[in-house]
C-alpha cells in the first residue's frame, strides 16, 4: 500500500516535471519540497562505492527452505520473436504450453511455500507469455487463488490481447515492456523480427486505453545496454517518454542469457569487466524456475535443460532444491569451476560492483534530464562518460564522483 502511494507520487512528480502532469503549478511545489536535500552528495557517492564492494552471495550448499520463493512459472517456452541476445529459438527444450491443470498445480504449491508478501508470479523463463493461446485461462487461475502477475512481454500482442489485460488487470502487479533500441534501425536489430512500426501502434494503443493509469498503475520499460543500444541510450527518454513516466524507465546490461555466448562476446560493453558468472545467484538462490512441462531449473538461461534438478509434478519442491543434483552444483560451484560443456560454462556477466556503480549513477542522469531540462544530446554525454571512464579499469571514488557534476540534483527515491 505504502509502495503504491510513493510509486503515485513519484509519478505524479516526475509527470509533473516533465510537463504533462494534472498542473503545472506543482513544479515548485515538487522543486521547493526536493531542494534541501541532495541524494548525490560525496557522502552518498561514497557509500554507494564502498558498498559496492561489499555485496556477496551467500554460498550455502543447501538453501534455507524457509526463505524459498516460487514465482518464476515458465507458461510457455515459444515467442514470436528472436532477439539475437535471447536467441529463443535455438533451445532444444520440446516447444509446449504448461497444461492447464498443471499450472494451478504450480500456482497452489506456489500459495504453500512463499510468504504471504511474495505471491507474485511472472510467467516467463524463456519465451513470450502473451504468444500462448492459454494466456487468458492461466491468469484466470492467478485470479482464482488471488495470486498477482508481473508480466514481462516485448509488447508486440497488446492490440491482440488488451481486453484480456483489461480483464485481469486487478491482479496484474506490475507490465513490463523489454524495448531496446531508440531508432527503428537498433530496435529492428535488438528485436528481430519485430518491426518498429508495430511496437508504436501496440503503444499507442496501450497508453490509451490505459488513459490516467485507468488499468494498470505500474507499467515500466526495460533496456538491455550493449554496445548496439550504447549510442542512443537517451534518446530513449524522447522516443518512449510519452509512453512511460521517466522514472519507471530502467537499463540493465546484456548478460549471455542465451544458448550461447555468441551475441555476448560481439556485443557486451565494458569487456574488461567481464567475468565468469561464479558463484552464480541462481544456482545458491531462493527462486527456481518452473518450466512448462514442470521441470525445475535454477537457471532461467537453460535453454536445453541441461541442468535441471527435479520436476515438480512428481516431487515435493522444498525437496527438489536440496537434492544431491542441487547441492552437487552448488559443490562444484564452490570449487570455482562452472560445469565444461553446460549452460554453466559460457555464462558471463560483468562484474556486479560495476553494474552498482552504474545503476546510482544512471538514476542522477534521469534525475538530472527531468529536473534540469537536460537535453538529449547532454544526457548521452553523461552516460558515455560512464562506459569511457571504466572502459579500460576500475575508477577510483574520485573519478567516480566526479562524474555527478549535476547542478541541484535532488534525492529521489525512484
Ligand atoms: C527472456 S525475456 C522473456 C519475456 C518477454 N519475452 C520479454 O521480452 O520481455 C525476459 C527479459 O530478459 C531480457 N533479456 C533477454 N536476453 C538478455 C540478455 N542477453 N541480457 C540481458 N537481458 C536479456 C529481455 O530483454 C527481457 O526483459
Ligand atoms: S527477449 Fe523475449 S521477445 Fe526476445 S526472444 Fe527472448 S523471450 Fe522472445
């Protein structure tokens, strides 16, 4: 409740800032009420930095069942898409939807093991949740057990499945939209075979009908940086700003989610950076995933099943992620060494300290673009600035700070 209200605000703030809120006479209020404080302040810079370094993953061989969240539930593992960084098409896995009888299986195991706090469920591992024919029948269990739906999508089904959206949006959490790429060229790239044309109608539509925030209040869009979307990362903001408030709109960088480490090598930035993804989150986390014929993978990047550890619809899940096939990855993993020949051997990602640094930094850029009128092209700078500094090595807390010489940034809380 508390969340939805700042959420409102931040909103209607930022939608304020911006020009196209409810008045325009709350500018000053927004700017008088933001004024004393400073989120950006060395102090805060420093912090951010020095708790960069201290993030760890907890390397426990087996998970504490008391802490496990089943909300990754796999409805379908088809899109009609192929994103080059994604390549869906290349698994191996039997293409299927999860019967339905199974999915309410899922969806009441799910009501038994989390928290009252977490019954929230996305419905995608790898695939396009909106492209199954069931996707109405699947958020009518959601409904029936009074779970909610984050839905994340490519958004290129709303025209088709709107009234569907519409339907269930009282259970719908949280949309969205996966849209890399400003131009039509890096979209149709990013997005293959999508056409740019056809992301804007669905858009279109979509803000329409959701007019005052009349369905959905949360709706957000995500941006995988790389160095196809590095060049045009602002002009985002022009291009998708009228669709989604500013402050919902997020970058996070392209890891090697994908068969292969093909798409990665050619297009990750900061290369230096890049590391062997050991120890792997997922593999000594708390969520599995659920796939559509119920078997049970801590990756969402297991394309061909390779390392699946049990199947729900035959096994008990809290027993599952503590089987000898869970721990004995989590076994290996302890020795440093990621499976030869699995997923596990090309996963990489780039140094989470770095990807901290530039999550706080990319918030100041957006801050810094609604409250000070920042152009397009001056917004770009700051973020080239970013990948320029650490291009070649890690930037003291010096150089780091110096990055923040934004006039009156205010604190946010986006
Ligand atoms: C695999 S998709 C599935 C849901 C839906 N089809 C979509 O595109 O949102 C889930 C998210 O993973 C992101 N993603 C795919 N490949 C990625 C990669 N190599 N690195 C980082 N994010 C990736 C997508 O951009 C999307 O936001
Ligand atoms: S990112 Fe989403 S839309 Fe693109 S191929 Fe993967 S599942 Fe499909």
């Amino acid at each position: 409740m508390l969340q939805n209200i700042k959420e409102y605000i931040y909103n209607l703030e930022a939608e304020t800032l911006k020009g196209f809120g409810p008045s325009k006479h709350l500018r000053s209020v927004f700017k008088l009420l933001r004024q004393n404080s400073n989120a950006f302040s060395k102090k805060n810079i420093n912090k951010v930095y020095k708790n960069a370094d201290n993030q760890h993953i907890e390397k426990n061989l087996k998970i504490n069942i008391d802490k496990l969240n089943l909300n990754n539930i796999e409805t379908n593992n088809t899109c009609n898409l192929n994103c080059p960084m994604c390549d869906t098409l290349s698994s191996r896995r039997k293409k299927i939807n999860m019967e339905l009888s199974n999915f309410e299986k899922v969806i009441i195991e799910a009501k038994k093991i989390n928290s009252k706090d977490r019954n929230i469920v996305s419905l995608h591992s790898v695939g396009e949740p909106m492209v199954s024919p069931q996707f109405e029948k699947y958020l009518e269990i959601i409904a029936k057990h009074k779970f909610k739906l984050s839905l994340s999508t490519n958004g290129l089904l709303i025209e088709r499945k709107i009234n569907i959206l519409k339907k269930y949006s009282h259970i719908i959490d949280e949309i969205r939209f996966s849209i890399d790429g400003a131009t039509k060229e890096t979209y149709e790239l990013m997005r293959f075979p999508a056409k740019h044309e056809k992301l804007i109608h669905n858009l279109e539509i979509f803000t329409k009908e959701n007019k005052n925030n009349k369905y959905f209040k949360n709706v957000k869009m995500c941006t995988v940086i790389c160095k196809s979307t590095l060049p045009e990362l602002a002009l985002h903001y022009e291009v998708y700003g009228k669709y989604f408030p500013l402050n919902n709109m997020y970058f996070t960088v392209l890891n090697s989610l994908a068969p292969t480490d093909k798409f990665f090598k050619k297009d990750s930035v900061l290369g230096k950076h890049v590391i062997l993804n050991n120890p792997c989150s997922a593999i000594f986390g708390n969520g599995h995933h659920v796939m559509a014929n119920g078997d049970i993978s801590p990756c969402s990047r297991d394309y061909h099943g390779e390392i699946i550890v049990g199947n729900i619809l035959k096994e008990n899940f809290k027993d599952i992620v503590n089987n000898n096939k869970s721990v004995d990855l989590r076994k290996e993993q302890l020795k440093g060494i990621n499976r030869k020949g699995l997923v596990c051997e090309t996963c990489y990602i780039i140094n989470p300290k770095i990807v901290t640094l530039l999550s706080f930094y990319i918030k100041a850029i957006r801050i810094n673009h609604i409250y000070n009128n920042a152009s397009i092209a001056k917004t770009q700078k700051k973020f080239e600035q970013f990948f320029n500094l650490f291009e070649d090595k890690f930037a003291t807390v010096d150089e780091y700070e110096n990055l923040f010489d934004f006039k009156n940034v205010p604190t946010l809380n986006y």
